[in-house]
C-alpha cells in the first residue's frame, strides 16, 4: 500500500480509503487505481478486517448440502447474486447431510470472521450457533428451518407441492400411487410425505404403507426400491417421487424397462432434460435461486441492523404438466 501511494503522489490513508470503497477525490481516486493496476496491488482484506472497528469482513457463508446438486447450486448462485450487488464475497461449502460436517465449515467460516451465514441444515439442533448469534453473528436458515435457535428461515410449501403432484395423478384416475422420497427424518422429506397423505385422505383413500418407501443413498438406491416396488404382488400405477436425485434415477430407470409411458411419474423439483425425454416428465417445481437470493437478503437486512422477531418466507411450489402425469392406470 505504501508502494501504491509512492506512486500515486497521496498518503497512505488515501489509497487505504479508495480501496476501502471511501469517497475520494475523483483525481485522485483515479491516481490511486492506476497505481493499483500498474504494480498488481491486491487488497489484503483479512488485515483489513482485523483493523477495522466493526471487524466486517464483506463476505458471507454458505453451508448447502452438496454445491454439485443442480437444486443447492442455483441455491447458491440467488444467494451468491444477492451479495455480490454490495461486493460482498460469498464463501460456499457442502455439510454432505452430516450434521458434524455442517457444524466444522460453520466453525470455519466463522473464524474468518464471515459477516454472516446462511445454512440449508442437516443438523437437528442449531444450539451451537447461539453463542455466535449473541454476539451479532447474522444467521439464516434455507431450505429447512432451523431447530432450537431462534433465526429467520426462507422455504418451499413442500406440503402444498406434493398434495398438488399427488392430486394430478389422481385426477388421472390414480389409486395406487407410490411414494418414494428421502430420509424421514428430513424436514423436507417429512413435509412431502405429509402432503402425499393429505391429498390421498382427501380423496377418502389410505395410504399403503406398502406404497412409501425411502431410499438410503438417494441415486444410488432409488433403482433397487422401483424394482422392488413393481416387483410387488400389487404394484402401483403411479410414481410420486419426492426429491431431484431420486426423480433422476426414476427416469432412468423406466426408460431402461421401457415403461415411461405405462407408469405415471410426477416428481418434486424440476431436473435437467425432464422436459427432453418422451413423454416430458411433469413436476413439482420449486425456485431455489429465488430462495438463495431471499435468504441472503434477510441476512443483509439483519447486518443492516433490521430488528424484531425471527421471519419465515414460504415460497409455493408450481406445477409443471409435461405428460408423464396424465399416464393413465393400465
């Protein structure tokens, strides 16, 4: 910074407020710039940090479950979007539904004095952080609200979502429609299968419990339990598949056997290529870069010293008809 400022003809504390993002003298602002670019300088904003009164870093966390999942990337880019238009980094790593592995990358995170973070959960108790939200840390939830902390939350109606997707098969003269989704333990999962008995209840039918099956590892599982499922003595005539991976798997699956056009599916988050296969395949589409903007926004306005109790955004959930739910009973 000295070197800059030799070069520049000001003080030292001039280039330190140009670089800080300070109103300066246009002159010399431009002076400061062009020395900035002639001799590589590059901001040490840690140093910064360290100095400053108010110790903000301009960059948050983000902790998703996996950044490779197309659902938590567009997350990512809404929040990623949000924080750069106030040149704020965003900082991003993937908890792997490990409640420990979350709780690490939040340790993390929060010892490079992040100003902030916002956490799609896999832990079920978020008590760790109340030390940091006593001491200004801002903190909140996508996705899934948090538990046992008082924080603001953005989510998708996932029981809306899945009582709509339930009642298109229906409507297509569905009776046995089966249920594959995530672990139950899941808020989300939870909340999907909750709406998937909703709308059956409305329509004065019970649910088989033959008919629910969760998968373990996701991809990796969601094959197997198909099988399974129309292996049965009373297979279904319609798929409800509750999360991105496993609708995925699902197509695939039914494109190996040949049966996309004699087993109805209508799946929970939009996926690439639902709508390049024959017949498309109809969902239940959420808007997760819409939430990670959101969710960043809420933080911003805490940081900006926004009060008051803890808000949760419920964003819907559409419907997307693309074919595949109109598949009648064979």
């Amino acid at each position: 910074m000295r070197d800059v400022a030799r070069m520049a003809g000001v003080s030292l504390s001039t280039v330190s407020r140009v670089v800080g993002g300070q109103q300066v003298a246009p002159d010399m602002a431009e002076r400061v710039r062009r020395a900035v670019e002639l001799l590589g300088y590059r901001h040490d904003a840690v140093a910064g940090n360290l100095r400053s009164s108010n110790r903000a870093s301009s960059s948050i966390g983000l902790i998703v479950e996996d950044v490779s999942n197309p659902f938590f990337a567009a997350i990512h880019r809404g929040a990623e979007d949000a924080a750069r238009e106030r040149a704020v980094v965003t900082f991003a790593g993937s908890s792997d539904e490990q409640p420990e592995r979350e709780r690490q990358i939040s340790e993390a995170f929060l010892a490079r004095r992040v100003d902030g973070l916002v956490i799609a959960p896999a832990s079920t108790d978020h008590g760790y952080l109340v030390r940091d939200v006593d001491a200004g840390v801002a903190i909140v939830f996508v996705d899934r609200p948090p538990r046992f902390i008082d924080a603001d939350a953005v989510v998708t109606d996932n029981v809306g979502g899945a009582r709509a997707a339930v009642a298109h098969l229906l409507e297509a003269g569905h009776r046995r429609i089966a249920f594959v989704g995530d672990d139950p333990e899941i808020f989300t999962a939870a909340q999907r299968l909750e709406g998937y008995r909703l709308a059956l209840s409305e329509a004065g039918i019970p649910a088989d419990p033959a008919l629910i099956r969760h998968v373990s590892f996701r991809a990796v599982d969601a094959a197997d339990v198909l099988d399974a499922l129309l292996g049965g003595p009373a297979p279904p005539t319609a798929l409800f598949t509750a999360q991105n991976l496993i609708t995925v798997e699902t197509m695939r699956r039914l494109h190996e056997l040949g049966l996309q056009r004699s087993l109805a599916h209508v799946g929970f988050d939009d996926v690439p290529l639902a709508d390049g296969v024959e017949p498309g395949v109809t969902v239940v589409a959420q808007d997760p870069y819409a939430m990670g903007r959101r969710a960043a926004e809420l933080l911003f306005s805490r940081l900006d010293g926004e009060g008051g109790p803890s808000r949760r955004v419920v964003l819907p959930a559409t419907l997307v008809e693309r074919g595949s739910g109109r598949i009648p009973p064979s």
